[in-house]
C-alpha cells in the first residue's frame, strides 16, 4: 500500500471517529477507481481522482447507512495510464482487492478492454467519461456510463459544422485510439450526411508532437474545418502548427480537447471563436448553482480549478452506494438490479440508464475558446 492510500484510510478513520462511528473491518465497503495518473492524460486522469475522492470524504463525513450499519466507504486507487494493457492489468488488480464497484476507466481504449475483467467478476462499473459506443454495447450487464457517446457527439458536431459554421468541406485527423477514430467516424458521417464533403483522412497518434506532415496533406483542399479525435496534448500542438501553416480553417474536436488546458498547450494560435468542441455532458439551468457550489469547494479543497469530468467521477460514487442503500448490501449480485433503475439527482443531473447502461436522456454541450477561456455555445440533448 503506498503512503497516498495510508493517508486516505487513516483521514477516513478520523473522519468516522469525529462522526461517533468506529468501523470494523467488515463496515469497510471498498470501491475501486481507475484512471490516467502518469502519462500525457494525467491532469484529465488527477482530475477525475479527485472528484471520486471527494465523494468519499463527503460519505465518510455522514456515514451512508447499508444494511442496516454505518458503513465506512474507502477507495482503491489505481494507475492505467491510459493504456490498454495496463487497464486490463490494474482491472484485475481491483477485482483480486476484492472491490464491490469501480469508477473508470477514463479513455475508451482502457474501458472496453477493462470492461470484461469486471463482468466475468460481476463487478459494476461507472465510466464517467468513456465515449466509444462499443463499451456498452458488449452486452456486459455491469457496464454504465455518465456522459454521451461518441455517436451523439460527433452527430451533434457534424451538424453544427455545416449548419451553424457553413462547412461546405471538411478534414479529419484521429490519433488511431478507440477514442480518437471513434468520435472521427462518428463526426464525419454527421457532416457529409449534412452536405459537406471529406477532402482528407489523415492519421497521428497519441503520443505525436510533429503534425506537420499531416497539415501539409490537409492544407492542400483548403477545407473550411479540420476535426480532431484526439486529446488535448495533440490538440494544442496541432493548432499552433495550423498557424505556422496558415491553415486558417475552423478546429473542431470532441470531449478530449475541449479542456481548459486547450489553451495554454494551443498558445496564441488559439483565436477567438476559432475552435468549436463538445463535452460529453451538460448541466441544465436549474443544476447549474449546484454545479456552481461544487466547483468552489473542489477548488478550496485542491487549490486547482475542475478540468472537466471531475463532478461525473463524484455523481459515480454516489450512484454506486445510493444503488448499496437501496437494495440494503454492498453485494454486487444483490445491488446491481438496483443499480440498473438508478434515478438519481446529483451534481450533473438527473441519472438513468437504459438497458445499456447509457444514459436515457444524455446531453451535451458546445464550446468555443474566448480570451483564453471556454465559453458555453448551449447545452443539447
């Protein structure tokens, strides 16, 4: 066990001693999260971690109540880096710690491949950000998500594109991850469908720093957008080499470059309005304060702002032990029926899922960059 995780069980202890409460063992109900510590994701990931641990710190304040006894709630950190095999390792690893749920992976590319490592255990697991529609659509009956898909997503750009930016041509480069080739298909079937037409498919990868062979290649048609299935560490390179290539066409991309890091990495190629991205998610107005309230103690507790999924990774700890509360036992057997008729309202929203495991009413919204800063183009459903 590593010093981090010491701290987080001893800060537990003390927050169930102030409560009246001392846990046996057995009162321990531990959950697991996964996630991108090290690697070129690793804010996305540390982002994420420390939502899951915030929820936990909130339960452990009022202990939840499963069963009949105070229970304490602890979490399982584990690295994946990003990277499938490793996903499906650090998989195991949770399932041999004995976990009764998982928060994670982050990236489709660790999801899916981790996905099956937590069926054949009957273990539930909550992505709070996993795009790729092939997560859920294995027909694992533990497999849940928080945000939309890449097929919403890319749809709601591809038409956004033509119809709001007047694309009437359009470029697309993906990193060749799950992730990234998935939300590119997905955008380019929207905006040809819409009437624009792919000049050029271009390929990099994940962890590419020179793109100018690729631009080179796109710059050629001239296209009024170029789309990006990729993450924010390639995104703001690439729109610096868009400007040292006069390429002045719109950037458009998903979840995974539409952070507030984009534009530090993107630097003063980053105009105004220039970029158009979607996050898997969005809150309604009458969240929104909730919303609100939630960025400002993450902020007093961390020091750091909430990059993006942050509030999902909390709502998914919370689901978990709500869906434990009802069917009185942390047994995944016992609560994973409840967990299927989840309805719960959180900090993103009200959640339920459909016999997926998506979200029956997932929404999303569009952003453009101004002055250095997101800003809200709408939430759509």
């Amino acid at each position: 066990m590593s010093l981090t995780k010491k701290v987080v069980v001893v800060g537990g202890a003390v927050s169930a001693l102030a409560c009246g409460g001392v846990y046996a063992q057995d009162d321990t109900v531990k959950l697991g999260f996964a996630g991108p510590l090290t690697g070129q994701n690793a804010n996305l990931g540390k982002d994420v971690e420390r939502g899951a641990r915030m929820a936990v710190d909130d339960l452990n304040a009022s202990p939840p109540i499963i069963g009949g006894q105070k229970v304490k709630i602890s979490l399982q950190v584990e690295d994946d880096a990003g990277d499938p095999r490793q996903a499906t390792q650090v998989a195991q690893r949770l399932v041999d710690a004995g976990v009764k749920g998982v928060v994670g992976h982050f990236n489709s590319g660790a999801t899916i491949p981790a996905s099956k490592i937590y069926y054949d255990a009957h273990i539930p697991q909550i992505s709070q950000s996993s795009t790729n529609p092939k997560y859920t659509m294995q027909g694992f009956n533990t497999a849940f998500r928080l945000v939309a898909n890449d097929a919403q997503l890319g749809s709601v750009l591809g038409k956004y594109a033509v119809q709001k930016l007047n694309a009437k041509t359009f470029a697309v480069i993906d990193d060749r991850t799950a992730y990234g080739e998935g939300i590119a298909d997905e955008f380019s079937k929207s905006a040809t469908a819409a009437g624009a037409k792919l000049t050029s498919r271009q390929y990099t990868t994940d962890k590419a720093t020179d793109f100018r062979g690729v631009l080179t290649s796109v710059k050629g048609a001239s296209p009024d957008v170029v789309f990006y299935g990729g993450m924010d560490a390639q995104g703001g390179p690439m729109l610096k080499q868009m400007a040292q290539l006069d390429i002045a066409a719109k950037f458009m991309g998903g979840d995974g470059i539409c952070t507030g890091e984009l534009p530090s990495l993107a630097g003063s190629s980053l105009q105004n309005r220039s970029v158009v991205c979607a996050e898997a998610g969005g809150i309604t107005s009458e969240y929104q304060p909730g919303m609100q309230a939630f960025k400002d103690r993450f902020k007093k507790k961390y020091g750091e702002d909430v990059v993006i999924y942050a509030p999902y990774a909390y709502d998914a700890i919370m689901i978990l032990v709500d869906a434990m509360k009802r069917a009185n036992s942390s047994d995944p057997a016992k609560y994973l029926p409840y967990l299927k008729k989840t309805d719960y309202k959180g900090i993103i929203g009200e959640t339920q899922f459909d016999n997926k495991g998506d979200l029956k009413d997932a929404t999303l919204t569009l952003y453009t960059f101004r002055d250095g800063k997101r800003e809200s183009l709408g939430v759509q459903h």
